[in-house]
C-alpha cells in the first residue's frame, strides 16, 4: 500500500498525530526519542564516537516496537522519513510543555490516556 500523499506538512502532523493515539506508543517514542539523543551524543563528549552511529537502532527500537507491538500500525517513517524525525521532536516538544491534549483536542481521533 502506497503511503498517503499529503499537502502540507501541518496535514501530515494530523495524521501521525493519530498513528500515536495509544499513550504507550507515545511513551515509547518519548523513550526512543531521549535515549536516541544521548546515544548520539554521550559517545562523542566520551571519545568513542563510532558508538553514536547506533543512534538510529536505539531511537527507531523503541518507536517501532510501539507501532507494531502497541498501536498495531506501520510506522509513518516508511513512507515519510524526514518529516517523521521532525514530528518525533515536535510530539517530544508538546508532551514536555503539556501542550499535547489541547493538540489532540483539535483532531477527530480522541487521544488514548
């Protein structure tokens, strides 16, 4: 199945927004998110910098297991890799702030708690 074709990426925010409707999958991403960035950037500040290129395994672990062992659905990285990571942070963002219900709100899927 082709990946939806999107107009904006406000649109596309929408709908991974709704991929992530499970709290869990969220908490997972949040988890992947975090520990992706100081898997990049603790081996550098130590002097083992060839250990930051396993970045990606430890952020899209986590991220992934919450897509197929939680949400059930295909992660939107296959068809979207940029503006993925770029949504990854911003749902990061909203969740640290608190801003992340009142952005469900705006949705037509009710965010799981």
């Amino acid at each position: 199945m082709a990946p939806p074709n999107f107009t904006s990426y406000e649109e596309f925010f929408d709908f991974y927004l709704r991929e992530h409707s499970d709290r869990r999958n969220r908490l997972m991403h949040a988890a992947g998110t975090v520990l992706g960035l100081c898997t990049l950037i603790v081996p550098i500040v130590i002097g083992h910098p060839w250990y930051a290129l396993l970045w990606p395994v430890v952020s899209y672990g986590f991220a992934w297991a919450g897509h197929f062992l939680i949400e059930g659905n295909k992660p939107a990285t296959f068809g979207h890799p940029f503006w993925s990571l770029v949504s990854d942070f911003r749902m990061l963002g909203l969740m640290l702030t608190g801003r992340l219900q009142a952005r469900f709100r705006g949705l037509d899927t009710p965010a799981g708690e």
